[in-house]
C-alpha cells in the first residue's frame, strides 16, 4: 500500500532527488524539454522560488515535485500513476504559491505550459481547470552532421566570448533592450553565469566597432545526451538586420559540434518569426510546439 508523504524543498541534496525524478518519468521524446539541470539551477537561487517547491514520495521513492516560478510558471514532474492520489495536492501548493501576493479581493493568473503532443499532461492541467491560451513557443532542431556555413559578420564587427563578470551588466542591458523585458538584470544574468552547466567559451557575443555589446547567444551543452543549445538569442535594437543573430549560431554550432554533440536545440516565441527564420537559415527545423495554459486563482 501506498504511503504519500510530502515536504518542501530543504537543501541543495533535493536538487538532485528532482533531476533523478526527471531521468525516471519523463517521456523519452521530452528528454531534453525544459527544465534541465541548468534551467533549476538558475530557478532555485531564487529563495522566493526555493519557499515554491514542494516534493511528494511513496515511503521513499520520489513520485512527484513542482513549484512556481517568479513569473507565476507552474513547474512540475509527476510519474502519472500517482496523478489520481497527489493530483489536487498539486494544485492546492501551486494555487498557495500565488495567493501568498494576492490580497483577500484579488484574483491571480496561474500559467503551465507542455508540449502539444503531450496528451497525459494536457489532460491533468484541463481536469484541474487550465485553458490554453492562445501563445505558443517553438522548439527548433539542427542535426550537427549537416555542414555549417562559415560565419559572416558586417565590416567592424567581431564574435568572441563573454569576458566574465564584469560584462554581465552590459549584456543584460543589450538583453533587456532586444526583448524589451526587465527580466534579465545583472543579478539574474550573474545567477545564468553562476550554474554548473555554463561555460564561459559559449556565451557568445558578438561586439560592434565602438566595443559596445550588440548581440548574445548563450550556447551550452548536454553530454548525457549529446544535445547542445543556443538560446537565448538576443540582439539590441540598434544593431538588428545586420545578420549579427544568424552569425552567432553558426558560430555556437561549430562549438557545439567541436564538443561533441550530435545535435542542436533552439527555442523561441511562437509569434517570433524573425528568429525562427534565422534559425532555419542556419538549418534548424521546428522539432516541437509547446502550448499554454492559464488559470485564475482566487
């Protein structure tokens, strides 16, 4: 017989009691879907994030954990037997998590994202009452065997790495100016530079003639799987339509391929045709959609 029990996050230890929850029950095909390794590490040095996580166990095996990101995200990994007994656990944490900042006569937005193809998961968020809404994001796919175009950038312009630290702040400004977002601060963008997976000699910039950051693209990889990415893709205003994006990818391929990986992930706004028509001028093809769901907490 079963023996549910559930906790909240405690110590660095149950990071990877999440990630061996995700090796065990995660659909082969969604193997690389976000969150990896890298993706909790920047959500949990958050401590708003950590107060969010929650885990479940049957005795002690791991049967389910989620929490709620600083964007009102639902993040979660359940092994779909236990979907029937924990499922309204779930979601009371989750809709909890969002009441803590809301006064008495408040209403706020819950959202939860999957794949399109992920019949089970799309059943579970509908039972407990999301509905899709109308965003989407695009994953986009590069075999690593296809040759890759040298890289073509304008007079003046140059690629190399990020230096360090002491251009997080820079990078993040020319981040925020592309996607006109305040998201990515020097504190978040230092969080990014901070986790286990990053490696200095992928994060891409490319420099105008004047020294200031005109575009990024932050390239890392997977060994387990031999999977690499390269997003985020930003490029400042300024400097967009000058082939700087499409240079930066070809350049994080050839990186990619040179370490090893066999292919390359990308993944961007369902409505960001621009990028996916970069994208697939360097060769990726869309691999997947994710949808959106919402829902209101009172």
């Amino acid at each position: 017989m079963s023996h549910i029990t559930s906790r909240i996050y405690e110590t660095k230890k149950d990071l990877q009691t999440i990630i061996d929850l995700i090796d065990r029950v995660r659909p082969p095909r969604h193997r690389n879907d976000y969150p990896n390794r890298v993706d909790l590490e920047e959500a949990f040095a958050s401590a708003i994030v950590r107060k969010n996580i929650r885990l479940w166990f049957d005795d002690s095996l791991p049967v389910a954990w989620v929490y709620v990101d600083n964007f009102n995200n639902l993040v979660l990994e359940l092994d779909l037997q236990y979907a029937a007994q924990i499922g309204a656990e779930i979601m009371e944490w989750a809709e909890a998590c969002i009441r803590r900042n809301l006064s008495r006569k408040q209403k706020g937005t819950l959202y939860a994202n999957c794949r399109e193809d992920y019949a089970e998961r799309i059943a579970f968020l509908k039972q407990y009452g999301f509905s899709q809404r109308e965003e989407t994001t695009i994953t986009l796919i590069r075999p690593l065997s296809m040759a890759i175009s040298n890289p073509e950038l304008p007079p003046g312009f140059v690629i190399r790495p990020l230096t360090g630290k002491q251009e997080a702040e820079a990078v993040a400004a020319m981040h925020r100016a592309s996607l006109g977002t305040e998201y990515m601060t020097t504190e978040n963008r230092l969080i990014i530079m901070s986790t286990g997976g990053y490696d200095p000699a992928l994060d891409l910039v490319a420099v105008a003639p004047d020294g200031s950051i005109a575009a990024n693209c932050i390239c890392s990889v997977n060994p387990q799987t031999g999977v690499g990415f390269t997003d985020p893709v930003s490029t400042h205003p300024q400097f967009q339509r000058m082939g700087l994006a499409r240079a930066l990818l070809l350049t994080g391929l050839m990186l990619l391929k040179e370490r090893g990986m066999t292919y390359a992930r990308l993944g961007t706004s369902g409505e960001n045709i621009r990028m996916q028509k970069t994208a697939e001028s360097t060769g990726f093809r869309i691999e997947s959609k994710t949808i959106w769901f919402s829902k209101e907490v009172n």
